[in-house]
C-alpha cells in the first residue's frame, strides 16, 4: 500500500491510557462479532470471551452492547472528522474527491469489520439509539462529500448537476465496491478496489466537465 496516499487510520492512544486502549480492544471485538456472527452475537457475554476479559470488567466500561455499538459507530464518525480536515489543504476538487475516496477504502482496509456499518445497516436496527447514530454517520460522509461536489460545481470543473444525487450515486457505488470486495473472499486489498472506484468516479467527473 502506498502510504502517501494513507493517512493513520487506527486511534493513537497513550502508552499510560490502560482504560481507553481496554475500550478500543472492545470496540473491536463487538465489531468483529458483527462483522462475522450478526447483531444477535454481539453480547457482553460473546465480547468477554474475544476480548478475555471478566464481565464485570467489561461493565465496568460499558452498560450493554448498544452503548459499545453506538461508541464504534462514534469512531467511525471521529475517522470521518478527521478525513475532513486532511481534505481541506486539497484545492482541486478532482484530487479531494480521489483522496476522499482512496482514504475511505484505506480506513476500510486497516479495519475491515467496520464494513459492516456501511452493507449491513437494516441488521443492526435493534435499537432506536444505534440506528440514530447510524444516520448521524451517513449524513457526515454525505455532507462532506456533497461540500466537495458542490466546490467543484461552483468553480465550473464540472456542469451543474444536483450534488445531493451525485453524492448519493458516488456513496452507492462505493458501498457496491466494499459489497463486492466481501464477497470475492478479500483477494485483493479494500485499497486496490479503491483506487479503481476512485478512477471509475473521475472518469465520470471528467465527461461532465464544461471544458469538454
């Protein structure tokens, strides 16, 4: 993987933070739970056993899987926040919108059960507090998104189509990309199948430019 093109995409805890690096290892075993069993498995009683840790350890931290759950959609959310701001020393929509996309599949690559949260979202909807979450997440990579296609429009790179259906047509075929990933037993790195969806949606952006 080229780590130009990659930014960090696992949290930098304190060495002295024992607390908070426990959270994470939990945060990835109830992600991993899903990822692999469904929402059903994802138990405090299943993350003890991944994790080998007590339960009232476990509780100690979190009062049930909803909370874990609503916490890694949360990191997901902080990814997306900062993705935001490595994006704005970018002043080429063309290259924001690669680097959008390229760092999506990147984040993806280093923690592939957070798939689960962009293919599987109706499998979660147990509760009323994930699922608002859940909305939470697809509205900030919708508003970032749609800020850079709405750019990119403003300073004539491409003719004014509606930005809130591209943005939508550019999330879908990125959800399609991962779908297609999972089911091909991971072959390839989720990075590999980014840099084509990124080229595949330039490739677009480009027929739609005033220039041509």
């Amino acid at each position: 993987m080229n780590e130009n093109n990659m930014m960090h995409t696992k949290p930098i805890f304190n060495n002295n933070d024992n607390t908070e690096e426990l959270r994470q290892n939990i945060r990835i075993a109830a992600l991993k739970l899903l990822y692999h069993n469904g929402y059903n498995a994802v138990t405090l009683k299943n993350i003890s056993e991944v994790v080998h840790l007590e339960l009232s350890d476990i509780s100690e931290l979190y009062s049930s899987p909803v909370e874990i759950l609503t916490d890694v959609i949360q990191w997901a959310i902080k990814f997306g926040d900062t993705l935001g701001s490595e994006l704005e020393s970018i002043a080429d929509p063309h290259a924001k919108i690669e680097k959008y996309i390229i760092l999506h599949f990147a984040f993806l690559d280093s923690n592939p059960e957070m798939a689960t949260l962009l293919l599987a979202d109706e499998s979660i909807s147990g509760s009323r507090r994930i699922q608002s979450k859940l909305r939470q997440l697809r509205s900030h990579r919708i508003g970032l998104l749609k800020s850079i296609l709405e750019a990119g429009k403003n300073d004539s790179r491409w003719v004014s189509d509606d930005a809130e259906q591209m943005t939508l047509l550019i999330l879908g075929y990125m959800r399609m990309k991962i779908a297609s990933w999972k089911q091909s037993n991971k072959q390839d790195s989720l990075y590999v199948y980014g840099k084509i969806a990124a080229r595949f949606i330039l490739e677009i952006l480009a027929s739609k430019t005033k220039n041509n």
